[in-house]
C-alpha cells in the first residue's frame, strides 16, 4: 500500500510524536507525551497529552514507529542503608560537569562506558575517587586520589562499606550502573512481552510478530548508530510497501531460531534483543538489506566495532586519539592523532 494512505506515527526519544497524514503533509507534534498505544481491531489507537495544555486526545494510525531507545530508563541498584546516605546520590544519566564534584569524595559505581568515562573525568579532580567495579581490564594510572574497590555491601550515613569489609568516608555517589527497557504506554493487547529487561518476540529485533503494523526502532543493545540507520531505513520501507514481510508463522519460526541459536551460545534470555560481538551485527546487516533492499552496510564497519571494544579495554586514556580510515568494504587503516583541548566543545 502507498505511504501517502497511511498515518503514521513516530514516537521518539521521551516518547515524543511525529504525525505523517495523508499526502505526506509533516506535521510535528512536538510537545506531545504518549500515554498509550492500543489496537483496535484494524488500526492503532494512539493517545497523548499536549504538555502544555494538558489535554489529551487519540490519533487513529494504521503504521506506529517506537523508537525511545534503550537510555531513557536509569537502572538504580538498592543497598542496605542507602537511604540513610546523607550525601548526594545520582545515576551517570543526570551527570553534567566534573567541576560539580571537585574537592570531594565520590563513589563511581560500574565499569561500563560511563563508569570508565567518568573516573577519566574525574580523577583529576575529586579529593578522592572511589570506583567499584568487577571489570578486568588494562587499568591506566588515573591519578593518586583513585582507588578501586569491590561491591558495595552497605551505606551509612556518611559512607560506605565494601564486601572486603574496609569502610570509606564519602560526599557523592554517581551509579554509573546502564538502562533498562521502558515502554509503559504499550497496551497488553499489542502482543508482546515488555519490562525492563528485554522486549519480544520482535522479528529482525524490530517487528512485533503479532502485529506486524508495530516495529522498533532502537530496541537493539550494543550496536553500531550504523544498525540504527538500517533499522529506520527498513521501517520505512516496510511503511512504503516497497516489501511484504514473511508469514506470522514463520517470523515467528526466525524469532524462535534466534532463541535457540542464543542459548547455544550461552546467552541467557535477557540477551534476546542484544545484537551480539563477532560476525552477528554483519550478518543482521546483510539481513536487513536481503529482505527490505536497503543500503548493505559494509563489513569493515563491524570489524572497526569489534576492534575497538577489545582496544578500548587495552588503551583506556588514549583509544579515542586515533583516526580511522575506509581502504575498502573489508579493510581499514587506523593511525594516532591526539586531540588537543578539549575533543568535544559541547556547551551543556
């Protein structure tokens, strides 16, 4: 069916809405939080309330884009005695500036990206840097006021203590401890298993099986902004209706596959919507192109991306100061380049 029959709606990042209606007029509404997604026999009824009137109203769609990402919900770990802290506690999603913490003694929890990010920035900076992770990896000299420390075992009102027993005095404490899934205004009738660990059965990690006229853009973990741009791209090929999607019955048989395949390789069943290392992300590349006809990403692009996780770990302080360069669809060259200043002159 041509696009310009359908309306369609978009809902981005904080579940904001863009509204297509027919003859591809584009009118945004912006301003516009999404409070429920529910079929109704042949169609979507999407509700939302305008911010700044309150008001809420529903568009009938016949095609719903969800795309809110996977870094818009905080996981926020609980301890014994964490509300007796008396400190300030935030997760690294609300982090702005390491001037906010200079001269204290912070607590970083989690090594992943942010937690590495953040005893980068603020090692320099802090009285003390406190940063409890399990992550072996090339640990550089950060500085002499860091020190890293096991699991938490409880808080106090001024500190905390560790599972080696030993106690630390602290000012702030940044959880730097990932996101989870978070799709509140899915009705139950869109015939998918939500919470905030994963979100299925979606085939190709973005169509809901039983209601094909839903996908997912973005539900995808570890992956490339490349994969994202192929996710959109086969989205809105799939509302053009430049291809016809496989039976219910056999998306469903891929998505079972998947499962399967997974478990082989150990990953357990929160790893259903994780776009996995090695040679996966290309081949999810290839797939989406075979079956939508979009751009084929090339292969070098996830060789760069495996190189870099495994670099990454091996050249904390310096793995950014390096360019990369396309030779060809299956080759790169990657050469030193320090930045100087300040690599990301962002006024926050």
């Amino acid at each position: 069916m041509p696009l310009y029959y359908f309306r369609i709606l978009l809902c981005f990042n904080y579940n904001y809405c863009v509204n297509f209606n027919k003859f591809l007029h584009l009118a945004a509404k912006f301003q516009s939080y999404i409070t429920s997604i529910k079929w109704d026999k042949n169609h979507w009824n999407v509700t939302y309330t305008k911010v700044d009137s309150k008001e809420n109203r529903t568009e009938e769609c016949d095609f719903v884009v969800v795309s809110n990402g996977v870094f818009s919900a905080p996981v926020w770990p609980k301890f014994e005695g964490q509300d007796r802290f008396n400190g300030k506690m935030i997760h690294s999603h609300d982090y702005k500036d390491p001037e906010d913490y200079r001269n204290h003694r912070v607590l970083v929890v989690g090594a992943g990206p942010s937690g590495l990010d953040l005893a980068i920035y603020l090692s320099n900076v802090t009285a003390k840097l406190l940063h409890s992770h399990h992550l072996k990896y090339n640990q550089p000299f950060f500085s002499d006021t860091y020190v890293k420390k096991p699991d938490i075992q409880k808080f106090t009102s001024n500190g905390v203590y560790f599972q080696d027993n030993s106690f630390e005095e602290i000012d702030d404490v940044i959880f730097a401890t990932g996101y989870e899934y978070s799709h509140p205004f899915l009705d139950k009738n869109v015939g998918l298993t939500a919470n905030g660990k994963f979100l299925l059965p979606l085939y190709q990690h973005m169509v809901n099986i039983h209601h094909p006229t839903m996908v997912f853009v973005g539900a995808v973990k570890k992956v490339l902004n490349k994969v994202i741009d192929a996710q959109a791209e086969y989205a809105a090929a799939l509302a053009a209706g430049k291809f016809k999607l496989p039976t219910p019955e056999r998306m469903l048989k891929a998505w079972l596959t998947h499962v399967r395949d997974m478990k082989a390789r150990g990953k357990k069943l929160v790893d259903v919507n994780l776009i996995e290392d090695g040679s996966y992300m290309d081949d999810y590349f290839a797939n989406l192109t075979a079956e939508a006809g979009i751009y084929r990403r090339p292969k070098v692009l996830t060789d760069i991306r495996n190189f870099i996780l495994e670099f990454r770990l091996d050249n904390l302080l310096t793995y950014r100061d390096y360019d990369y360069k396309l030779i060809d669809d299956e080759h790169f060259e990657m050469w030193y380049n320090p930045r100087l200043g300040n690599p990301c002159p962002l006024d926050y």
